[in-house]
C-alpha cells in the first residue's frame, strides 16, 4: 500500500485579501494563518519542496486556448503560470502513529507573497491531448474498454457521467 505524503501550504505575509485561519497547537496555543494550498502525493519518491519554491497558478480561459476544446476539457484549467506565493520556510513531520495509517509525513510549507511583473510572467497553455486521434494502445492504457473508443474520440463519453472502466 502506498503512504501519501500531505503538503500544506500557508501564506505568511503579503497578499491580506487571503482568509485568515486560526490553528491550534497541541500545547492550546493559537496562531493565525492563511492555508493556500494543500497537496497529497503517493508517489515513492516524493520529496518536498525547498525554500524558493513558487506555488503555480491555474486559470480557465478556453477562448484563449490554441484549439477548439471539448466541454469537459473547458471545464478545466486551461493556463498555468508560476504563481505569486513563494516557499520560505519548510518543516517536515513524521507522524507517531502504528504501522499501516494512512500517511507517512506532514510537510508545512510558509510562503511570503512576492508577485512577478505581470508582462514577465505570461500564462503558458496546459497541455491537454486531443483524444479525437489517440490511437488504440493509448485509450487501453488509460483503462477505456473498446466498445467506449468511438465515443471518447467524438466526445460525446465526456458529455454523460463518469467513466466507468
């Protein structure tokens, strides 16, 4: 069984418009913070982020995307670009707990709001494939069964409820 690793990400100064939250410790002392983000990775080699670390920033644009999008795929983000919260200080957290829970290390993240120039900092397309010419061996590896390759190429899978693989 894979272990997830959590990351927390806490804004320490810069942007106020951020809601502000109150942590408790264990010894019933409180601080105000302001969680900006919060990831879990499985994978067996995750490490955490270092100090300089910029957290990215998505947006949903499809009029300004290169190609026609589907709707499930205007659904989504379209753009990303380095964002403005920058890691400052990192601590890590193995927590006491028996053999067999469910995650293996915290890692608290604070970062300090310091955006980049707007004209330096353009937002990038997300690459999205177009799966109206993906070919067999791809749609079988994403787990689609080949009775549903006609409609996930047409898109018209995406337009009724989940996959169901």
């Amino acid at each position: 069984m894979t272990k997830e690793k959590t990351y927390i990400f806490y804004g320490c100064s810069g942007d106020e418009s951020k809601d502000w939250s109150t942590l408790t410790g264990s010894d019933g002392s409180q601080s105000q913070h302001r969680l900006l983000s919060q990831h879990f990775d499985c994978s067996p080699n995750a490490e955490a982020p270092e100090e300089g670390y910029r957290l990215s920033e998505y947006k949903n644009d499809p009029s300004a995307y290169s190609r026609p999008l589907n709707k499930r795929e205007a659904a989504g983000s379209t753009h990303h670009r380095p964002g403005p919260w920058v890691v400052t200080r990192v601590e890590s957290y193995l927590p006491d707990l028996p053999v067999g829970t469910e995650y293996t290390e915290v890692v608290m993240c604070w970062c300090d709001y310091q955006p980049l120039l707007e004209a330096d900092n353009p937002w990038i397309e997300m690459i999205m494939p177009n799966l109206a010419d993906a070919p067999d061996e791809m749609l079988e590896l994403m787990g689609l069964k080949p009775e549903q390759y006609a409609a996930v190429r047409d898109g018209s899978l995406f337009e009724r409820e989940s996959v169901g693989v």
